[in-house]
C-alpha cells in the first residue's frame, strides 16, 4: 500500500541489511550481446552513439522528466554522461543503448537501465529516456520488459552481502527489525560491501533484493510503464519541482520497486 512521508526524513534513517545483488565486476560491454524484443535493439552503449545521444539529451520535452529537469550545456558535457557507462565504467553499470530494429541504422533512440547500483536509496535504480518522436508507441514499455530480462538474468552474488539502504525503503516488517539507524548518507564508496562488512551483526536481517525507480507524479506515462512491469509503489515524497527551480513548488514523487528474485516477465499482466 502507497503512504505518504515526509520528504525530509526519507534520508535521514539509514540501515545496513543483507541482500543478493548483481556481482561485481559486471560482464564488460564486450562480453555483453544486443537483445532483440519485437521492434527494439537493447545493446551496450559506444563512443559513436556521443551525438544521437546529445540530440536526445537537447530535447527539452525529454529533459523535463530527468532529475536535473535542463538541457545538456554541450556535447563535451553529454560525453561527461556517456563516458561512465564505457570502459573501465562498464564494470560497475549497466546502462543500454535503445534502437528501433525497423530503422536498420542502429542508431540511439533511447537510453536506459541501471546507472547507479547505490541509487538514491541505497539499492540499484532503474532509468531510462527515449527520443520525444517515439513516445505513445510502447516503446518504454518494451524496453522495460527486456531490460528487465537481461538484468534478472546477471550473476548474482553467491552470499548476500551487506547494503546500506533507507529504512524506508523496506518493507514495514523488515523495516521494523533493521535496528538502529543513522543519518549518513551512502556514496560509491560507502556502499560496498567491503566498506560495510564491520557494520553487520549477527542482528542483520536478510532482506530480498529490489530494483528501484523515482518517477514523478506527472509522469504519468513512466508510471503506467513501471506498473505494467510489475513495480509496485511503496511510498511518495515531497520535492521542490526541477521544472521550476527556485520557485518552492512541490511535487510528489513515487518510490518503486521491483523483485528480480520473485517475480518473471511470463507473471506480469500486460
């Protein structure tokens, strides 16, 4: 069930659990192979996607729905937002080019997939943004479905590590049992599992891996996406909309998430 809570205290209760998530270092991008859905071409990210991907990035319609709500300054600044998710940085992300297979070109119409394993949460968030000229044809909806194929499908850790997460990201019940908490905020660097392993106690609880989205209230579009993929809402927050900086206007913002260990595409109703 979708609660409200306070925006504010959202990252202020940080707790350390146990959870199997992807291992690290991911398959590189040369060990990974494009996957085909019925009309798109999911592959690894390249150097020669910089400009289709800039196109995509000066879209002001597209941009608006992204956290950062502007536009890329200039290509030196879309290669700053390319360059993670090619090597060396393909070891600890994975992001995806999206083409559309009619186009036979295989030229960037979209991006997507996990570019933060410690997300705004603490867990690996799920995005992704597509061409304004593919909108309301089910694109995001494809994409998603696949995606989310491929990213069940990675090794996953033999043992469940340790996770620095927000309490309220977990379920009431687990929540609850997490033990004391802390206002420190997780980083890269924090979040690893060896930066945790003095942080847990034989108390730890064991907590099932979730895959997160933050979609905004007027995103209606993204939001029918997530739940069609079987992203369950959790809880909304408030927050200063990226649309109108400065202004002091709040907007909602949902928290999703998903199970890659529960649930398989063939369950999910369109």
């Amino acid at each position: 069930m979708t609660h409200v809570t306070d925006g504010s205290k959202v990252f202020e209760d940080w707790v350390t659990v146990l959870a199997t998530l992807p291992a690290l270092p991911l398959p590189l991008n040369s060990q990974r192979v494009a996957f085909e859905t019925e009309r798109l071409i999911i592959r690894p990210p390249v150097e020669e996607d910089l400009a289709a991907l800039h196109e995509l990035r000066t879209q002001p319609e597209v941009m608006a729905n992204t956290r950062r709500g502007l536009l890329d300054d200039d290509l030196e600044f879309t290669r700053d937002r390319l360059t993670p998710f090619l090597p060396p940085g393909d070891a600890k992300t994975y992001n995806c080019v999206i083409c559309l297979r009619e186009a036979g070109d295989n030229k960037l119409v979209g991006m997507g997939g996990v570019h933060n394993f410690t997300g705004g949460f603490g867990w690996p968030e799920l995005g992704y943004m597509f061409r304004k000229e593919c909108w309301g044809k089910g694109y995001a909806t494809e994409f998603v479905r696949g995606f989310l194929q491929l990213y069940s499908a990675l090794p996953r850790t033999s043992t469940p590590v340790p996770v620095r997460v927000a309490r309220a990201s977990l379920p009431p019940e687990l929540a609850a049992k997490a033990g004391p908490g802390s206002k420190e905020m997780v980083d890269e660097s924090s979040n690893s599992p060896a930066a945790l392993a003095s942080t847990v106690t034989a108390d730890t609880v064991v907590v099932e891996e979730i895959l997160m989205a933050i979609i905004a209230d007027y995103n209606k579009g993204s939001l029918g996406v997530a739940g069609k993929a079987g992203f369950e809402k959790v809880f909304q927050f408030s927050e200063e909309d990226n649309r109108k900086p400065g202004t002091g206007i709040q907007i909602f913002v949902h928290f999703l998430q998903y199970f890659p260990g529960r649930k398989t595409l063939s369950t999910v109703e369109a």
